[in-house]
C-alpha cells in the first residue's frame, strides 16, 4: 500500500501519466507530488484526479519542495531539453522510452547526468518486470542452450491520423520510437555484442513516417534477431527466444504477466514463469529508481546507461537503414 513517501514531478499528463498512476498505488511510497503540462487544463485534470499539485511552468513545477525526483512523460521530441533542465536544477530523472529521437542527444543527456552526479533512468519499464527478469535469469544460466533467433513483435492497429503522436514526426512519430524500441530492448538484453549487420523493410504511412516495420539483426555469434514494430495491423504481441536446447514463449512481451520455457530434453518438464502482479508492472521500474535514488546511485543495475545507450544506438542504425533503402 503506498504511503506517499517518494514525490514525484510529473512532467506530462497524457495517456502514459494516466496508465503509470494506475501503478503507483503498488509502489513503495511513490506518489505525484507535483504535475506539469503543456495546457494548465491539463494539468489541473491530473491533479485532481490523483492528488498532485498542478502548475503553470516547468520550473514551478520541478520547485515543488516535495518533489524528490522528474518523471518525463512527454511526447518523445521534448525528452532531451526537460531532462536537461531537470540535471541542471540537481533533480534525478527517470525519462519515458525513448530517452530521445536519436542516438546523439542520448548520448548528450547521459553524459551530462554523469558530469552533474545526477540519478538518470531510461524508462524501460519492461526490463523490470519479474517474467522478464526471470526469463533473463533462465538465459543467462543456460537452461535453453546458445541463444540461435529472436523474434519478437509489437503490431498494434492505429488509425492514421497525421497530428496524433503516433504518426506526428514533430512528435517523434512513427513505430519505431513508439513501440520499436520493446522488441530493439530484447534484442540488446539477449546479446552482449553488436549486431555486425542490420537490414529493414517499411511501409510508410502518407506523411511519410514508418508504418510497419521489419528489422533484422545478425550478431557476431550467428545469432539472428527478427524483429517486427507497426501501427497497420494487430498481431500476438510476443516475444520467443530460442536456443540450442529450447526456447522461451513471452506473450505480451511488453506487459507480459507469464511465459513457458519448453525444453528439448523430453526427460525435463517445461516451465511455467507465472509470477503473479498486480496492475501494468510499471511499479517495479519506480521502486528500483526511489531505492537507487534514496541510497546514492546514479544508475541501475539493470537497466544501466550503457544498456540505454545500446538501445539508441541500434535505433539510429534502423533510422539510417530506413534513409538508405528509401534513396
């Protein structure tokens, strides 16, 4: 049961603020001390909605004296500047995935964290979850063998709409920093090294952002990733990691709540990842940044900036493919 211990600033108040408070009842202590954003309508709908004390500014807002810490819930293109600003005031932030529109600016935030002694946490709320954690684990340990393929989609229909974030390139639209970037996550948790080749296929939509997405992934191992992201169509949002000596069914590889391990060896039951938590999971990313936070750290062991840095890094190579095969 939360008991409001931890304030955060909110800095958005659009659809993924709303679906993080439905978590932030299960946190430890975690609360909305302060909110901020871009129409003071908004702002004071939040508030009034989960408890948080609205504001006009983004400066106001990061003064609040009970604000411990930002949470940058933003559209993607306002990440680096008020991630920045929250640095430059000595606040820790925790920034909404993608940190930023391109690997550059990661880098720029990242290394100013670092030079400031500030708490920086890339949003990647996925890896925090316990299927995943423990899917990790079963890797790591070998229990499915070397790593051969991934394939992992998350194809979600939106009905195009050229000033919706989605689809808005002011407002970094387009499906691969929106939801590219869960199956890009997998990717570069499964494999240590870099991918030595990378190609992409799209369908675009009419202002020209990507409309569905084909990634392909070749590591130094052999290892192929086969990765899928688009707004044209639904599909089993899943995730299967396969290995020499079996595999690792994720359904909902973003907000999975269970995953089967089957195992080649008939003489070994198959395994059941079946946790059990309440609400999204966005809990577990909060807990981890109010314990880095209260005890010193200025990143997370799991989700750690080279990880962050990894995931832009191989965002922009998808971006520069995307630039080559278009001409």
């Amino acid at each position: 049961m939360n008991n409001r211990k931890f304030g955060w600033c909110f800095i958005g108040s659009g659809g993924i603020a709303n679906k993080v408070m439905g978590d932030m009842q299960y946190t430890d202590g975690s609360y909305p001390a302060a909110v901020y954003s871009r129409t003071y309508e908004n702002a004071c709908k939040f508030a009034e909605k989960f408890g948080a004390k609205p504001y006009k500014t983004i400066e106001q807002a990061m003064s609040d004296p009970d604000v411990k810490a930002v949470y940058i819930a933003s559209p993607n293109t306002f990440h680096k500047e008020q991630a920045l600003m929250a640095i430059e005031c000595g606040l820790p932030v925790l920034c909404e995935k993608p940190i930023a529109v391109n690997y550059r600016d990661a880098v720029e935030m990242i290394e100013f964290a670092a030079e400031k002694k500030i708490y920086f946490l890339d949003g990647l709320w996925t890896r925090f979850n316990p299927v995943i954690c423990k899917s990790m684990e079963m890797v790591r340990d070998g229990q499915i063998g070397q790593i051969r393929t991934l394939s992992a989609s998350f194809c979600i229909y939106k009905k195009y709409d050229p000033e919706a974030r989605h689809f808005n390139p002011a407002l970094g639209g387009g499906s691969l920093l929106d939801i590219g970037i869960y199956p890009i996550l997998f990717a570069c948790m499964l494999f240590d090294e870099e991918p030595v080749e990378i190609s992409v296929m799209a369908d675009y939509a009419p202002n020209g952002v990507e409309y569905l997405l084909s990634m392909n992934l070749r590591y130094p191992c052999g290892a192929i990733a086969r990765l899928f992201s688009g707004f044209s169509n639904n599909e089993p949002q899943d995730a299967c990691i396969s290995g020499t000596d079996g595999y690792i069914h994720i359904p909902y590889l973003w907000k999975a709540k269970t995953a089967r391990v089957q195992l080649l060896d008939q003489t070994k039951e198959d395994i059941l990842i079946e946790p059990g938590f309440p609400g999204f999971g966005y809990q577990y990313m909060f807990d981890a940044a109010m314990d880095d936070i209260l005890t010193g750290r200025k990143e997370n062991a799991l989700v750690t900036h080279a990880l962050s840095l990894k995931v832009m890094k191989i965002i922009g190579q998808v971006q520069e493919r995307l630039k080559e095969v278009r001409g």
